[in-house]
C-alpha cells in the first residue's frame, strides 16, 4: 500500500511541476514580470534591476521542470523528494500570503495557461505539499525508469532542454502564445461582452507634465497640448463581466484623440510598433524597422509606434532612429501583455491579429517586396499548436522515452545474464554434489565387498 500510495502520489506531483515549469519557460518574460508585481506590492519595485529579476525568473522555471522531471524519473529519490518539500513549503507561504492580502490578483504559477484565484492556487499547493511529504517519508518506494549509471543522461538533458527554450524565447516570442492577443484573435470580438452580462466600469488617469509639475487628468478634463505625457493608469471602478481583452485604447500623442475603433475597422493592414517603454527599447534594428515603414507608405498601410513612455523618451527616439511614422500612447501592462518584445511589431488586419515579430526577427520588407495582399506574411501562418507539441514532444519527451526503453532493455539483459549464470552455477553445484553422493556410494560399496571377503 505505501508502494502504489507512494507512486500515486508521485504520478501527479511531477508532471504539474514539469507542465507548470514548461509553460512559464517558454515565456519567462511573463515570470519577470509576475516577480516584479510581487516585489511592488512588498513595496521593494525598484529595488532590483531587470537583468536580476529575468534572471530570477528563468532559474526559478528551470528549477521546477527539472524537479518534475527527476521526480517522474525517481533519480536521487531522496534528495529530490526533500528539495520539493522545501520548494513547496515557501510556495504555500507565499501563496497564502497572497491569499489573505491580495495583493496580485494572479499568483502566475501556470504562466497565462491556466488562471487560478489565490485561495484555488494555495488550496492546490496545499494538496501538492501533503502528496510531497508522503513522497518524502518513503522516497525508495518510487519505482526506477532509469538505472543509476544513465541517470545523467537524463538530467544534463533536462537542463540544457528547459534552459535553451527559454532562451530562445526570449530571443524570439514565447512558443506558446497563452494571451488574448495570441496570432490568429480578433482583438474587437475579445473586447466584446455577452448579452445580459453587465460591463464593469473602467477609469483611465494621464500623469501629464508642465513647468515641472506633474498632475493627473482623465479623459473628461484631459488638457491641451502644452502638457507633456507622462503615464498612464487604468483602474476598475465597478466590478462586472470582464472580457479577455478590456484594455487596448490607443490615443494619438499630439491631440489625445482615440484612434482604436478606427484602427480595428480598418480594411487593410496596419502594422504597431510596440514599445511599453522606449527608455529601454533595443534600438539596434531601427534601420530595418524604417525600411518597414516605407513599405507600409508605399503600399498605404497603416503604421504606428504605440507605447507608455511620454514625449521626452518619444523624442529621443526619434532622433536617434529617425523615425517619421506617429506614436500612440497606451497602458503598459497591456503593451506588455500584447508582445514580449521591446519593441516588437504587430501586423493588425480588421482587428485580427496576423503576425508578431520580436525586434531579433523582424520581416525582410522593402519598397520592391510584394504587398501584403500577394505576400505570405499578410496570411495567418499554419506553425499550429499541434505541430508545436509535436516539435516539443519530437525534440524532448521521444529521446527520453528511447533512452528509458533501451536502459529497461539493457538491464533485463543483464538480468537474464545473472539468472543464467546463477542457474548455471547451481546446475553445477548440484553436478558437482551427485558426483560426491556417487563416489561416496561407491566407496561404501567396496568396504562392504572387503568385508565379505573377511
């Protein structure tokens, strides 16, 4: 019974760390940003720099798919089943912390795959925690699939696996895309409420700027354009349905005019250049971003910068990229929620999202590229979650499975090895003894025979 409770147990721990693992790797610039929500609301926001928190970010994911994965594989049973204690343990705290408080709505502890409340995520901790004790309390009672000597196969694989994917994400775009404004969705139909639902009440604040003093406005009293943009902030006012998307307003920079209705209904194609702050953009593709935007006036796309920086940073990037396309003003944590990139590029067509590139891939397109009507980037790409799983399941899960069928392979060979030599050894034990028995009668017999001749 502690054997089948103790594997039971061990069948559901593993792979929720390696799925929740998995899906925050593949966007770890979603965890850097859940960590620094956390350090906000312990009022420590500036206390760390970026590169410390995305590097918090990417081991803490690493360090979850690879405890699945060794929990899964039963390798170093009772160090493993001991760190996932401790691991839970100060996951429990911080969860119910977050319970209690409130103060993120979101823990994140399945990326933006799966949306728990706090008190659903520190219940499901609170389960994980019990099952990790009574793994811990009988770790040798887990069951081998791979044998000690192969055991660091499986774990140098597993490292450079979870840490090459994130990387690669990072340098590109997040694998999988969990969000709303994911390739392929209608941006207008995810900011739709059904019918009867009640919207809730949303109020939008501008941090404006004149003679050094800073004030906020909203957009009944927004003022003229002597103010200089600061930032931006929504708030709820009113609970009620809340649609995917609720955030995404656009506003031109000079008059403040909102221009999001108008860009979603637009025929053609419109790309955005998204920036939620261009004080810490990567400025090294500007070249390739300004021969885009002379495609898009050739052809008579749409194009803008959209960002959350003020006019200062806008103009600064102006004159050091020579950027002549308009700018936009738009929350931050929606820009960040739209592109992990900074900047990335979004292709719009009638509100649909048709492609996103971050600024480390963007389209080759000039002035004598076909237009987007004739060209396969204006077209929704068919790489599909299926073909995905399939890559990862190709590129990680088959070469585990193989080396887990050729090590059982391998040790049922030997196995039958050691069973024929101890079956040998006890074919001749037993020859060796009827040879004695015999030998021993046979000498018996001529003692008798001596002594009849007596």
């Amino acid at each position: 019974m502690k054997s089948i409770l103790v594997n039971v147990c061990r069948f559901i721990v593993a792979p929720t760390f390696i799925f929740s693992g998995f899906v925050k790797a593949v966007d770890p610039l979603g965890t850097q940003y859940k960590i620094q929500d956390y350090l906000e609301a312990l009022g420590m926001g500036d206390s760390l720099p970026d590169w410390v928190t995305l590097g918090m970010s990417v081991a803490l994911v690493a360090l979850e798919f690879i405890l699945g994965v060794l929990l899964l594989f039963a390798i170093h049973r009772r160090t493993v089943s001991k760190i996932i204690v401790a691991f839970l343990v100060v996951m429990t705290g911080i969860t119910l912390w977050l319970a209690v408080a409130n103060p993120v709505s979101d823990c994140g502890c399945f990326g933006d795959a799966v949306h728990l409340t706090n008190w659903q995520t520190f219940g499901k901790n609170v389960i994980l925690l019990v099952m990790a004790v009574i793994i811990m309390l009988w770790p040798l009672k887990m069951l081998r699939f791979i044998s000690k000597t192969n055991q660091w196969i499986v774990i140098n694989y597993t490292v450079l696996f979870i840490l090459a994917t994130s990387a690669w994400c990072l340098y590109t775009l997040p694998i999988f895309d969990f969000r709303p404004y994911h390739v392929g969705a209608d941006i207008r139909a995810g900011m739709e409420i059904p019918e009867g639902e009640k919207p809730p009440q949303y109020e939008t604040t501008f941090i404006l700027e004149k003679d050094g003093e800073q004030k906020e406005f909203t957009l009944d009293n927004y003022p003229d354009s002597t103010w200089t943009f600061i930032d931006s902030k929504t708030v709820m006012t009113e609970e009620g349905y809340v649609p995917p998307i609720h955030d995404f307003v656009l506003e031109t920079v000079d008059e403040g005019i909102d221009i999001t209705d108008s860009l979603l209904s637009a025929e053609g194609y419109t790309f955005l250049l998204i920036s939620p702050s261009l004080e810490h953009a990567n400025d090294s593709y500007f070249g390739v971003i300004d021969q885009i935007h002379e495609y898009a006036k050739t052809h008579g796309y749409g194009f803008y910068g959209v960002t959350a920086s003020g006019e200062e940073a806008i103009s600064r990037w102006r004159s050091l990229t020579g950027a002549e396309y308009p700018f936009c003003n738009a929350d931050r944590t929606m820009l960040k929620t739209v592109i992990r990139s900074n900047p990335g590029l979004l292709l719009l067509k009638q509100g649909v999202v048709i492609r996103k590139w971050s600024h480390n891939q963007l389209p080759e397109l000039d002035e004598k590229s076909l237009p987007l009507e004739q060209h396969e980037l204006g077209t929704i790409p068919a790489n599909t979650a299926p073909r995905k799983i399939a890559a990862i399941l190709l590129w990680f899960a088959l070469p585990l499975l193989l080396l887990t069928l050729a090590d059982r392979l391998w040790a049922w060979t030997r196995w039958l090895k050691r069973k024929k030599k101890v079956k040998s050894e006890e074919q001749e034990a037993e020859s060796e003894e009827q040879e004695a028995n015999i030998e021993e009668q046979g000498t018996g017999n001529k003692e008798q025979e001596n002594s009849l001749e007596t």
